[in-house]
C-alpha cells in the first residue's frame, strides 16, 4: 500500500504587525551603520591613494618640463 504525502511543518508567520516592522527596522539601522563604517574606512584609502597619484604627476611633470629644457639649451 502507498503511504500519503508527508506534510511539511513550518512555523506559521508572524501577522505583519508592529513587532516585525520594529524588528527590521532596527536591523536595517544596524546594517546602515556596518555600511557607513565600511565607506568611511574606503574613503580614507581613496583619499590616500588620490593624494599618492596626484604626487607621482607632479613628479613627473616636473621632470617632463626639466627635460624638455635641457634640450633646449
């Protein structure tokens, strides 16, 4: 004889009262701030790394000018 289908048991949900929105909204708030902290520590690497490129093109021009007069003269 065949066995009836098995019934998957799964907790019911919660209504979408208060206490769920409460829920996520305090766990979107902690993610905002994870995030804000993680752009805070890339801006601050961008920031260096532009300011270190910035210096190598000065550099550079510089040395470009230097030349280019040195042949001239």
């Amino acid at each position: 004889m065949s066995q009836p289908r098995r019934r998957i048991l799964r907790p019911s949900r919660p209504s979408s009262g208060d206490g769920t929105r409460h829920t996520k909204l305090l766990a979107r708030c902690s993610k905002l701030e994870a995030e804000q902290q993680s752009l805070s520590r890339w801006m601050s690497r961008l920031k260096r790394a532009f300011h270190a490129v910035e210096k190598q093109q000065q550099k550079v021009t510089r040395l470009e000018r230097e030349i280019a007069r040195l042949q001239q003269s």
